[in-house]
C-alpha cells in the first residue's frame, strides 16, 4: 500500500514539475517577443510623427461584398508633412453625389491634412491615426491603425457612399519620389 501512495506522489511532483516547466519557458519566450515588439513600436511611432510615409494597401474590403485583391492596382495614401496625397480605388454603393458618365469613382484627395489625430495605444501595440478630407461635395473620414509589423488597416467614411476598408502596408520617406 505504500508503494501505491508513493507512486501516486510522485506523479503528483512529476505533473507539477512539468507545469512550472512550461510556465518558465512560455514566460521566458514572451520577454523576448515583447523587446522586439517594443522595438518595432518604438520605430513606428518614429516613422508616424515624422509625417513622411506612404501606405500602399494590398486589400480592399467592400461593405457587404468580398476581399478584393488590390496587388496592381495603384492605390496610396502619402503623408508629406502638413499634407497628404490620397489615391483610392472604391467598391461599394455611392448614395448621392458624383458625376453622370464619371470614369473615376475611386477616393482622391490632395491637400493639407485636416483635423489630425494621433492616438498611441502601448498597451494594444497600435498607433491610430484619424483626418478628415473633402472630395468636392463628399466628407470623408478616415481611421488608419498601424501596427509595429508595419501593416496597415484604413477605414473611409463617406457621407455619399458606403464604408470601406482597406489592409496593406506602411514605407517610410513619402517625399522621395
């Protein structure tokens, strides 16, 4: 009977030893994720206050429709200091405004940034960026996420059409083309 009791004690120790185990390396392997996360967040938060930086989004995000692949076709949103230069491709349903025959139903804006925000979430690991632009008689409003592995999520607002969103990535030093 002492044998059973001990054996059983023994796994006990065994099964504790084993939890600690994996405690101690899955704590060890955060520590180092999280100084590289730092890193990357700290670079971000460098590159978004310098306000020279492009976004060249990869997908595209319809209300109520499917993922578009936007690879080859051009799209960018450029942040050149004071002003921005926005270029982006639309799906979706316009409710009012636009032209009759228009060839171009994408989102376009060039000009100084208006209403800037930028918000520093350390503890998501996110920077959020809001602005606001006018496309002759449509008020956009615009909400873009970075996250330190430089990707990108924008969401438009229009008065005149549908929500959109849009996934890609962020380069630095807009101003050198």
């Amino acid at each position: 009977m002492n044998i059973v009791q001990y054996n059983l004690l023994d796994y006990k120790v065994l099964k504790y030893l084993a939890a600690l185990f994996v405690i101690m390396v899955l704590t060890g392997c955060g520590g180092a994720n999280t100084q590289v996360n730092s890193k990357n967040y700290n670079e971000l938060q460098e590159l978004i206050s310098s306000k020279e930086f492009e976004v060249e989004h990869h997908w595209a995000f319809p209300n109520g429709g499917g993922n578009i692949n936007l690879i080859g076709n051009p799209n960018s949103i450029k942040f050149m200091s004071d002003s921005i230069d926005i270029y982006l491709p639309y799906f979706g349903v316009r409710h009012t405004g636009g032209t009759y025959g228009g060839t171009d139903g994408g989102i376009k804006y060039k000009g100084l940034v208006k209403n800037l925000e930028i918000e520093e979430n350390t503890r998501k690991g996110n920077i959020e960026v809001k602005f606001e632009a006018k496309q002759n008689n449509e008020n956009l409003d615009f909400r873009m996420t970075f996250f330190p592995n430089n990707k990108v999520r924008t969401n438009v607002i229009s008065s005149q059409r549908t929500t959109i969103s849009y996934e890609g990535r962020i380069n630095g030093n807009a101003g050198e083309d």
